[in-house]
C-alpha cells in the first residue's frame, strides 16, 4: 500500500478503533529501529523537534520563557502543534495525527487533558508507530533511571509486561489529592448553633437537621442547604465509607469499587453493606438534609450556591477542596468557615476513607518513529532535565524572581520538617497569567517531597497558605484507607487484544452502579424490591467475565 493512498484511506479514521488507527500510521514514519545500538552523541548537535502538546487560551508555546530556556539548553528548535485544554476535542486531534500519518516526533501531554493509555501503548509499540524509551533512558538519562528505580511503584505503572517503556507517565504524588472523599462544613454555623464535628453517621443526620431548621446564618428565612455536591464532585464516597470501603474518588478521575478480596478482584457495589450506605444516603434525601440538585448540577453551579450573595446558605460539601464550591478569598470571608470532618463512624463501626492513586496511567512523553536516533537523544535529554530540581522547578513554575523565589530566612515548606527549596509568587488579581513555564506538562518527578518542601504560609485560612490548609485536612483521612482491599489498578496492564471488552465492560458496569445509586437514593427505585433485580442486572453486564480479566491481569503483576 502506497504511502499516499494510506493517508487517503486513514484521513477518516478518527472513529476507528486504535488497531486501526495503529494500521493507518504503521509503515508511513521515517522509522527507526531501537533494536540497532543508538549512536553515541557527545554535546547537544542541533535538532528541530516536532512536538504535538496541549496549549491553554493564556498561553504560546512557541513564545513561552520555558521553551526557549529548553531551546538554548539542548540546541532545540521546537515546531509545535498545538491543542486545546479540553479533553474531547484534545483526544480528537491526538487521533487524527495519528490517523493522517503526519504525525510528530514526540507527543507531550498532559494527563487530565488526554494521555495515550495503557493500551494504546502496547498498540502502538507492537505497529512500531511509537518508540520503546528503555534504551534512551540507560543511556542518555540518569535522573529518570534513578527515579524510577527509587520509586517501584511509578516504575511499575510505566513498564509494559514485555518489560518496555513505551510512554512516559507523570508522576504527580499529591498528598491531599490522594485522599479525595473529603466533607467540608461550615464551622461558624457548628459555633452558632452549639454543635460539635459529627464523629457517627447519626451524629451528622443531627447537625444536618439543625442546620435546615435553625436559620444559623441569622437571616431569618429557611434558605440553608445543609449539604450539596455537583456531578463531578460526588456525594457518595464520604457517606459510603460508613459502611463498607468504597475506592471511588470524587474528583471524577476513578468510578470503579474494584476491590480485593482475600487477593480476589471483586467489586463492593453488590454488597449488603453498600445497600446500607445507600438506604442511610436515601435516608437523608427523604428528609430533604440533601440538596436536590447534588446528583445533577455542574461545579460552577455548587460554587454559585457557595457564592451565594448576601447570606452564606451552604452548610457543607463532599469536594476534594473548599475553593470547588466557594472563592478562596472572598470579600467577606466565608471560605474561612469551612473545615474538613474526618471520616464517619458508620452503626457496625466501619469507618473508611477512599485511597486513590493520584497518578494517571499511560504515557504523556511518547517518542514516534518520525523522530531520529539524534531527536531521540535530545528528547530524553530535555525530559531528563525535567527530573531535575532545577528543570522540575522552572518548568512547572517558570522565571525565577518573576514567577517563583528562592525562599528567604524564616519562610517554612509545608512539612515543617524539610528546608523549603521554593516559593511562588502571587499574581496580580485579574492579571493574564505569565507565558513563562510548561506549568503541568512539566510535571514529571512530582514526588511528595518536592511537593512539601514548597514554601507556604502557616496561616492555613489565608490564600498563601491555602496549600498548607489542604495538606493538614489530609492528616484527618491518611491511614483510614483499607489497605488490604486496595485493588492497584496503576500496575495491572491488560492484555491488548482484550482492551475492547474490558473498555465497554467497565464503561457500562460503572455507568448502571451509579444511575441506580440515584435511583436508590432519590427514591425512583426501591431497596426493599429493587435490589434483587438491581444485582441480577450487574450478572447481566458480564460482571463475571469483567471480573475474570481482571483477575488475570491482576495475578501477573510482580511485586504485589
């Protein structure tokens, strides 16, 4: 087949699977073998780099102090195609690079735009479309092999069964990311009424009651919601926890209960202690102490009921952090009131909170076969640096003395027991952010002690000591995970030809979990008559075969 007939035929191929879009590309690249010896380069021979990344509205690549800090360093001219922020149309035209054959030597992502999975990896490295980094990485990159090998369980994440790393993936150990299934309440309205942080989940009906029925922000009129969330932001994880270990997050990034069970991948959602959660969550429903609209609203609406002008009417939230649903500083003060209440104790003494791994698997730097052994070289150089205090440093944060600061006598990092290495310095409100880092397209070797050594502020309810406010709210949740039931989706690799399956398995397991947990909830479906049918329905979907592949997957990761 003809190059140019290939790219006829493959210009369309947008809705194809990835095995057709790996067919489309195979062959059309000026492919390069890393099973030959890469050439030995010494110093940094000049490059043009052709780099598909994402770019946000506030931002050029092409002009950004970054890249031509990058540019100088390692003698690169960078071509760059450009997408967007979101993730639709971002995925889209990865796709369509692809598809077309004219795609670039080196994609750059960014994990919650779009990312290349785990199967789309192994797709690709068997078509030859994108490059093993393995080679690359023993040669011309000491500081990726040093973390990596510091960090089994990044190393995991990014290695292949057939031992390749064909994608780099970010590592970004958020702390307070980590523990996302998070309630904030409004503590003034606690201090108002004489009531204490609920400890048990009838603890919480009580102060839920009190802040529908006693008017705590003194205006008179019945306008408090005890408590509401939004679509992405769930509500159910934190009550759930109460009664059985639920993994979900509520950030949106893991819908999946998969659990293990006695070394057995199971899912909790057809468990009789998640039918108990969601009779109590239904209990509170009925009583109207849940916001109606917790299950169907967008954040910018939450935050509209947090912003609410005039009286404060939001008691608390089920978010990863306060600034989701009111503004980090707002004029009168009220994001102040809210604190994080520590995981419930539920009636039969389960008190549980959600672990969820906070990097994404796959990979965001992935080398093609359009790139030289001598564009190889430089690429890994360029993300080596990365890896480095000082290349993780400005490219996440940019120019030193405009964006970020080395911290001055006094200033305390986040764990109080590190040497802060850096602070960034705040931006003018309503400014146009600087075009002078990567920001997270930078963020690889993010671990949690680059993280707090960040100099904050110790005033946690100020906006520079937001940061620090999260990281002690976390120490409320760390440890109340049911490490034993961990299911760690971030090793299991799926074999390829099963991709498919698994994607429309899980899709439509975890879509009928959640659309009959409103049901449940809201009342439309009946637990008492429901249930039966409810479970026989998840049979339905072959749960016994999504179980089964898992399982497999599972049973062949090292080092468990």
């Amino acid at each position: 087949m003809s190059v140019q007939f290939r790219r006829t035929i493959c210009a369309a191929a947008v809705g194809l699977t990835l095995a057709a879009l790996a067919a489309c590309s195979s062959g059309s690249g000026d492919s390069s073998d890393q099973s030959k010896p890469l050439p030995t380069v010494t110093g940094n021979p000049a490059v043009t780099l052709n780099v598909f990344a994402p770019q946000g509205p506030d931002f050029n690549l092409a002009t950004n102090a970054f890249t031509k800090l990058a540019s100088q360093k390692f003698n690169i001219t960078f071509k760059w195609q450009t997408t967007t922020y979101d993730a639709g149309p971002a995925k889209e035209k990865r796709q369509i690079s692809l598809a077309s054959g004219d795609y670039p030597d080196l994609y750059m992502l960014i994990p919650w735009v779009d990312q290349f999975t785990q199967a789309d990896l192994l797709k690709l490295g068997s078509q030859g479309v994108i490059l093993p980094l393995n080679q690359l990485i023993d040669q011309y990159a000491p500081n990726i092999k040093k973390a990596l090998d510091a960090t089994p369980d990044w190393k995991a994440m990014a290695t292949a069964p057939d031992g390749k790393i064909y994608g780099m993936p970010q590592w970004v150990d958020c702390y307070h990311c980590t523990y996302q299934d998070k309630l904030w309440m409004n503590s003034a309205w606690l201090k108002k009424l004489g009531l204490q942080q609920p400890k048990t989940t009838e603890d919480m009906r009580k102060v839920l009651e009190a802040f529908k029925t006693q008017d705590p922000n003194g205006n008179g009129k019945a306008d408090e919601i005890p408590i509401s969330a939004d679509v992405r932001d769930s509500l159910i994880p934190y009550f759930m926890n109460a009664f059985i270990y639920d993994p979900q997050g509520t950030s949106g990034n893991n819908n999946s209960t998969l659990v293990l069970n006695n070394g057995k991948v199971d899912i909790q959602a057809n468990k009789d202690g998640w039918k108990q959660g969601l009779a109590y969550i239904n209990s509170l429903y009925k009583e109207g102490l849940i916001d109606k609209g917790a299950f169907t609203q967008n954040p910018d609406a939450l935050q509209q009921q947090g912003d609410h002008a005039g009286a404060t009417v939001l008691g608390s939230a089920t978010v990863l952090h306060p600034g989701i649903f009111v503004t980090v500083g707002s004029p009168d003060g009220r994001d102040k009131q809210y604190d994080a209440v520590p995981p419930l104790t539920g009636p039969d003494g389960a008190n549980f909170t959600g672990y969820n791994f906070p990097s994404v698997p796959g990979g965001t730097f992935v080398l093609t076969n359009k790139a030289t052994p001598e564009k190889q070289i430089q690429a890994i150089k360029l993300l080596d640096y990365l890896f480095t205090q000082d290349g993780e440093i400005n490219g996440m944060f940019g120019t030193e003395g405009k964006t970020w600061a080395k911290p001055a006598a006094g200033e305390v990092a986040l764990d109080k027991s590190l040497k802060p290495l850096y602070r960034q310095i705040p931006q003018k409100a309503g400014a146009n952010p600087p075009n002078t880092a990567w920001q997270a397209m930078a963020q690889y070797n993010n671990t949690a002690q680059f993280r707090a050594a960040e100099s904050v502020s110790t005033d946690i309810y100020s906006q520079a000591g937001y940061e620090r406010r999260l990281f002690e709210a976390t120490k409320l949740y760390e440890g109340k995970e049911d490490k034993a039931q961990t299911y760690p989706y971030w090793k299991v690799w799926i074999d390829p030809s099963l991709g498919s399956e698994v994607a429309t398995l899980q899709t439509n397991i975890e879509n009928y979990v959640q659309q009959n947990a409103l049901q449940f909830i809201t009342g439309s479906k009946d637990l008492n008559k429901d249930w039966d049918a409810y479970v026989k329905g998840l049979d339905g979907l072959g749960l016994k075969r999504y179980l089964e592949i898992q399982q497999t997957a599972y049973d062949k990761v090292p080092n468990k």
